[in-house]
C-alpha cells in the first residue's frame, strides 16, 4: 500500500475503506474483509453508528493494531471543548484503542463557529498529549479554513470532502494544497451513496461516456478509473463497499496510471452539483443527534 505524508510527519495508507451507511451488522465483515486484501487504512465517525463493529474487525484481525491507520470523526453534537474531549473518549472506548491515527471534525458548524473552534482546540490538546497522532476536519469550505487558521494554532493534517469528477471543489483542493492540508476524498467513486434528501436526480458518474471509454482502454472498471483519478492528483482515497469483491476491486488500482488527455477529460465533467448538504446549512437543529456513550 501506497502512503502519503500528512503535514506533521505521520505516513497515512493512500487509500482506505469508507464505511458510511454500512450497518452496524455488516460493517464487522466488510472490515474484516478489507484487512485481509491488504488495506491498513479505515474510516468511520461517531455518527455512523459502527465505530464498535470497526474496533472489533481491528482485534480479531491478524493484522498488528500498529500497521492499522484508524480514522474517526466527531459529530457537530459533541462540539465545544470538554464535549470534544468526552467525544474522544467515546470513540476510542467503541474503536477499542488507546490512541486513534486521524481525528476530525466531521462539519462545520457556522450558525455556532465558536463550538467549532473550541472542539478543534480540543483536537490541538489530543494532539499535544499523544491521544491522537494526527488532527484534521472534513467539509470545511476556504472561509471555514480561513477562520479556523486565524483562530488556531495547527495547521490541519486532512480536509475530508466529496471530490468525483462531477464535483471537484476546486477552489478548496486549491487553499488545501497552499496550506499543506491533505485532501481526503469521501465519495470518491461519485454517484455512490446519497444523502437523503439531496441530490436524488444526480446522475452517476459511473456511467459516464467518458468514464467507460477510458475504462475499456485500461480493461478496469469505471469505478478503478475514478479512484486513479484522485490518486494520481495527490489525494486520499477511501471508497466504501459491504461486498466484498468490490473492496478487492477498489483497492487492485495500483498497476496503470491514466494519461494526460485522459486526466484532462475527467476534469472536464465537473458539473457544480454537490450530492451532500451544502456545508452552510449545517446546523444542530437540522442535523444534530446524540452520540451515545461507549
């Protein structure tokens, strides 16, 4: 597995298995599948509801727990400082682990940015007492960021956000790569998994003209196509899958590279549309839930 260095040193596996909307009881398999077809990078949050089905597929893997990156999230419900802190807790008790490798957080909350800004300096302490090796957020826009590096002290190591070829926040991939903030890419395959609510006409990407003529050039599948696509512009990766013939597909994208003209088509499908909610609307009356104890 391919790595890439986050800004404070620390070496992440490119690619990893997503597991957003993977039910609790599928999760443990779909997990344990992918360690034994060689991902060592897994992404959940508290408020997916499987961190404790994540932490048990990392126990009763013969996988050493040091050769294991561990992502998680904490859900806008817990911000503020101590609420982030007892956030941590929770979701280390569920993981099973006394340290997680990357911890962010999961939105901005720009209706209460100062919560937003006291749970990232609760991020900065984990960080600074050796509870977390890395810190970062995920769907924060350049206004986001902006504040948040005028108001804190690190640099995030990761921004999370949806990025396919129909959606590819340019303007943030941009002040991400000025600021050295990984860009991490949720949704990578495009047309995946869609929020109730937004974006029920999206078209997939999948089946794209583009995407299946240049997957038929490589013999791939459209899905490897676009995974390529985000790996060979410097990004993570972390598609999701419960089957377990595509987690081995998705991770079998290290054997040929895309050319310019193709890259080049692929960036020209941008379409504007975004298939989560818009980060602006993220408020705790719409979307805040309680995150239960471990």
């Amino acid at each position: 597995m391919q790595t890439l260095t986050l800004n404070n040193g620390v070496e992440m596996p490119v690619l990893g298995l997503g597991v957003f909307q993977t039910p609790p009881d599928e999760t443990r398999a779909a997990v344990t599948a992918a360690l034994d077809l060689g991902y060592r990078h897994i992404d959940t949050a508290a408020a997916y509801g499987n961190e404790r089905e994540v932490g048990q597929a990392i126990r009763e893997s013969a996988v050493p727990r040091e050769d294991i990156f561990v992502e998680t999230k904490i859900w806008i419900s817990d911000y503020g400082y101590d609420e982030t802190l007892h956030g941590f807790d929770k979701s280390a008790a569920k993981l099973g682990v006394d340290r997680i490798d990357l911890l962010i957080l999961h939105q901005a909350l720009p209706s209460d940015f100062d919560k937003t800004l006291a749970a990232y300096r609760a991020l900065e302490k984990l960080l600074a007492d050796g509870k977390v090796r890395a810190i970062g957020v995920s769907n924060f826009m350049v206004d986001h960021l902006t504040a948040l590096l005028d108001a804190t002290s690190v640099v995030p190591a990761v921004n999370q956000l949806e990025i396919h070829p129909y959606f590819q926040q340019r303007a943030v991939l941009g002040f991400d790569d000025r600021h050295g903030i990984l860009n991490q890419a949720w949704s990578p395959i495009g047309g995946i998994t869609f929020y109730p609510g937004y974006g029920e006409d999206r078209r997939s990407v999948l089946d794209d003209p583009a995407v299946t003529r240049i997957a038929e050039a490589h013999g791939k599948s459209p899905a490897q196509v676009l995974l390529r696509w985000g790996l060979q512009q410097g990004r993570s990766v972390i598609p999701k899958s419960t089957k377990r013939h595509r987690i081995a597909e998705n991770i079998d994208v290290f054997d040929f590279e895309l050319t310019a003209d193709e890259l080049k088509a692929l960036d020209g499908l941008e379409t504007g549309r975004r298939g989560g909610p818009e980060p602006e609307n993220v408020t705790l009356a719409d979307f805040g839930r309680a995150i239960p104890e471990a």
